[in-house]
C-alpha cells in the first residue's frame, strides 16, 4: 500500500469514523449532493469552490489558532481564560494546529467528493499541510489529544462520548489505518503512486444501482466486524438500511444492538422510537423502551419529555404522563418547549388554566420571542374571556335554568 498517501488522507479520519464514514479514502457514503447540502453549506457555509478554497486558506494560516493566540493576549472570554490557564503549557508552541489542519484534511476529502475540486487539486492541497502537521506532532496520540482540546476550545462543551468512540478505534484497534501506518512514516510528494491499490480502506462508492448498495452494505458488516463494541457502528448500519434500502424491520434490529452495546446510547433510543412509537401494535414495546432508557439514564430529562408525550396522546395515561412531564422539567428548568408542552396540557386536558397560564409565562421568561408559548396564552386569555362574558349573559342564565330548572332572572 502508498503509505505516504494513506497517512495525508487519514489525518482527516477522526470526524469520518465519528460519522461512521469511509476511513483513508477520497469519498463518502453520503451522495455528493447530500455532502454539498448537509455538511459543506449547512456547517461550513461552503457553496463553491473559491468558499472551500478560502476557508482551505483560512485554516491553514489563521484558524482557531489565531483565535486561541488573541484570547491569549488578554481579549478572552471567561471560558477562553479558563481553558488558556488550564492548558496553556500543553498547547505552548504548537498552539490549535491539530484542530485546524485535522479539520482541513476532512475539508479536502468532502471538497473532492462533493465536486469542487479535482483528485490532483485536492492531493496538492493535503501535500501543503502534511508535513507541517508531522512535523508538530510526535505521535497519533499527540495529534489526537490536540484535536479534542481544540474541539473544546471551539465549543465549549465536555466532548460528546461518539468522539471518544472514534479515537478509541482510531488509536487501537489493529484495523485502524492509524495502527497500520506510523505517524513518522515519510511523506513524499502526492503523485508517487496509485493511492487505492493496496489499500485495505478503500471503497468503491462510485459503482451504480445494486452494486453500490452491495458494496455499502458489505462495508458496514466489515465495520462491526472490526468494532462490534462501538453502537454508533450498529447505529449508522441501521441508518443505511432504514433510508437506502428501505427496510425498517432490519434497522430496527440494529438500533436495538447499538442500545444493548451501550444502554446509554441515546441516539439509539430516539431512533427505536422514531420507528416503533406511533405504531399503536407496538405500545408495550415502546414502554419497554421509555422504561429502559429511563431506568438506564435516571439523570436525562429528554426521554421523560419525550414519554409524558407519548402516555398523554397515545395512551391516554395523564397520570403517569403529568409525573413525566414535572420530572423532564425538574432536571432542565431551561427548557423552553418544555414548559410549553406542559402547559398545553394543564390546559386542554387538565382545564387547570391558571397553572397552564404560569407554564406559559415561565417558558417566556425563557425565550421571550417564543411563537407557541406566545400562541397558546394568547388563545388561553380569549377562551378565559369568552367564559366570562358568557356567564354574565342572558343567554347563559336562561341555558343554566333550563339545565337546573330553576327561575331564570330574564
């Protein structure tokens, strides 16, 4: 196998496999236009080849890099001033390089595959940073542990446990190309060589009807072949089989693999419910699943939101349903929709509308400008005053004497 070219294109591996996409290779399992849409514009603003190549040139020169350097030199927020002080030995020198050509390489494979760029224009651009990059680091280690203080330092959030997954199969599996190939391995110039002959990552996704969702799936076993203790390898599998071959039976069962692998998989609990919750044959498997995620994750306010709506509107438990509701509001007492939802329901179903009023006017306190919290108390306030001009009608006195037979006043 091209080593050299192999190392370029897994720099970018740590975002691919925490998608649970194609490692070491030019392409994705996504369309090119799902890549242009969903990745490139949505999260990068990326519309053309001059607004990839611009952002190429901004992470390779500046990047979170300049921004980490300015927050040093005194213009930083509170987090910025936290994480300075807390890692500014580790980072000295080298600054957020890992993060922003990590991320370059990962810029490179989408461009490509998305059409903006040609195969030679994107190996020139991965030859530019490549050996800057080796030349930062010491290890693949090194390089992975600046990516996530970089990633820290851009969000601001502990890392999310599908990154962790990522670089625990990236640093040792023996399947990984990172394993394979060594991070001081020498870096030549991009046209040494045929990149796909040899290499046991590359995935021909360019075939047509049939045989491209053959080779798909056959990747896709191979993935949990390699990492059967990583859900989210079960959960993209189950997600290539619900949207590309129509079979939700199947998918089913891998989403329920990825929770019996992890039962603080979250994102395989939505997914189950997505397919299994408005089916009214499956109720007693759809509160086996609420009652499983609940009992694993006691601390998650999403999935008794989630069960409060479901025992109210699909099986008529308000009990139950009102205790959910109360407790997705006790352990997040900033969620907007949340409030909404309750609200909702003290007053169309509870008729408790004083409560249902103050629900309303705590999720406003939360986002003023909020259309359905603004909706339904303005509609609460007009039903409040239709009753009560009603009962001081004389429509509604001779209604109640006729009801209760007594003398009416009109």
């Amino acid at each position: 196998m091209n080593k050299s070219m192999i190392w370029k294109l897994s720099v970018g591996d740590i975002v691919f496999k925490h998608n649970g996409d194609l490692l070491a290779t030019f392409g994705c399992l996504d369309e090119p236009a799902q890549v242009r849409d969903d990745i490139l514009a949505k999260w990068w603003n990326i519309k053309s080849e001059r607004d990839l190549l611009q952002t190429l040139e901004w992470l390779d020169n500046e990047g979170h890099s300049a921004i980490y350097r300015q927050a040093s030199s005194g213009k930083a927020t509170d987090f910025q001033k936290f994480f300075i002080n807390e890692f500014k030995e580790v980072l000295k020198g080298v600054d957020l390089t890992a993060w922003d050509l990590g991320r370059y390489a990962s810029l490179v494979r989408w461009g490509h595959h998305a059409g903006f760029i040609t195969e030679k224009r994107a190996w020139e651009l991965l030859q530019r940073t490549s050996s800057r990059l080796q030349k930062t680091y010491s290890s693949w280690e090194q390089f992975a542990e600046h990516y996530i203080l970089g990633r820290f330092f851009w969000n601001g959030k502990p890392e999310e446990q599908q990154m962790y997954f990522a670089l625990e199969y990236l640093l040792g599996n023996e399947n990984s190309p990172w394993k394979m190939i060594p991070w001081n391995t020498a870096l030549s110039d991009h046209g040494d060589g045929d990149w796909k002959r040899g290499n046991p990552f590359y995935v021909d996704i360019y075939k047509d009807g049939v045989e491209k969702l053959v080779s798909q799936q056959q990747y896709y076993r191979r993935l949990i072949s390699e990492d059967p203790l990583n859900p989210f390898v079960y959960n993209s599998f189950a997600h290539f089989l619900e949207e590309k071959l129509m079979d939700p039976e199947a998918a089913l069962k891998y989403y329920e693999r990825a929770v019996k692998v992890d039962k603080k998989f979250v994102q395989g609990y939505r997914n189950i419910l997505a397919l299994i919750a408005d089916n009214k044959w499956r109720k007693d498997q759809t509160r086996e699943v609420f009652e499983l995620w609940s009992l694993s994750m006691p601390h998650c306010d999403e999935v008794f939101f989630k069960y409060a709506d479901w025992l109210v509107y699909k099986t008529g438990d308000y009990e139950l349903g009102e205790k959910c509701y109360q407790k997705a509001i006790e352990l997040s007492e900033a969620e907007y929709v949340y409030y909404v939802d309750y609200g909702y329901f003290l007053s169309e179903i509870r008729h408790d509308y004083e409560q249902a009023r103050l629900m309303y006017l705590k999720a406003l306190e939360i986002n003023p400008e909020g259309e359905q919290a603004l909706v339904n108390l303005q509609a609460l306030r007009e039903g409040l005053e239709a009753v009560v001009q009603f009962s001081k009608s004389s429509k509604y006195a001779k209604f109640m004497g006729k009801i209760y037979n007594t003398p009416s006043n009109s």
